[in-house]
C-alpha cells in the first residue's frame, strides 16, 4: 500500500470503530475496506502472488500425468469393449494402471479374459479370494483380478489330481 491508501485505510477504520452499526468493530473495518477495494483477494494460486515464481514441473511429474492421462482414456474406452465378457467386469484408471476387476463364473470365463487382454501365459499371483495378474494393456499397465480364480484353480487342481480341496 502506498501511503495515500494507508491514510485511506486508517480513516477508515477509524469511521468503523466509532460509527460501525455492529458489535464486531473488526469484521466492520474490515467490510468497509473490502467495499473501498483496500483489501485485496488473495489468489487462488498462491504462486501467482507477486514476486513469487512457480516452480517447473519435474520430468518425472511430466511423464506421471502423461500415464495417468492415457491410463483414463483406455480405461473409459475399455469400458465399452469389454461388456461382452463374462464375469461383469469393472474398469477404472488409477495411478497410470488400467485395472479391470472381473467375477469370472468359470475358468474359461478366466480365460477369456486373459485372451481377450493379451495376456496368454501370463503368469497371476493369488490373494486367496481373487488373482491377480499384472500386464500392459495396450502400452499401459494394466492389471486384471479376478475373483474367486484361486478356488477354481484348487478345484480344477482336486478333480485332476484326486486330492481333498482345502475348505
């Protein structure tokens, strides 16, 4: 503030302390010089203040959104290329990973999906109620679970092998 606009200011606030129609002399003053434009909104940025400078995004940074970006726009696309699949898969972007969610009915179900993705042979890793086998999903990483594939496993694995299954 210059000094014209810090006498303003003081008159002001004088004015609201002995005139002020409400019990808070503060949020009077305070109204009135807002009213006068002698306050200024802060900005919503706060590196658009001025003398201060907004600090280049890193590389890495640059490249994480990047991913993120591609990652939603495969997974919105996903979306309506995979509702013919068994299992009512869910598709969702997070963190630049495509994740498809899916409740196969079977192992062929499963392997529909695996097909379907490019994954083949891929090799999943079980958390006991579901599998989860990461990927790229067409240049994104992309990961599908499946769940209740381990207990089709063990099953399929009991009927071949004769063993007890585990309950």
């Amino acid at each position: 503030m210059t000094n014209e606009q810090i006498e303003r200011a003081a008159r002001i606030i004088a004015a609201a302390l002995v005139h002020g129609t409400t019990t808070d002399p503060a949020y009077e003053a305070a109204r009135l010089l807002d009213e006068q434009g002698l306050l200024a909104a802060a900005p919503a940025d706060p590196f658009e203040a001025p003398g201060r400078n907004r600090p280049a995004a890193s590389p890495a940074a640059v490249a994480a959104l990047a991913d993120c970006r591609r990652a939603k726009k495969i997974a919105d696309d996903a979306q309506s290329l995979v509702t013919d699949l068994p299992g009512a898969p869910e598709v969702e972007a997070a963190g630049g990973e495509v994740k498809f969610v899916v409740h196969p009915r079977s192992l062929a179900d499963w392997k529909q999906w695996l097909d379907r993705l490019g994954i083949g042979d891929a090799r999943g890793r079980s958390t006991g109620a579901a599998m989860v086998v990461h990927c790229t999903y067409l240049g994104v990483r992309a990961r599908l679970v499946g769940y209740g594939v381990p207990a089709m496993y063990s099953e399929r694995n009991a009927a071949v092998y004769g063993r007890r299954v585990r309950s």
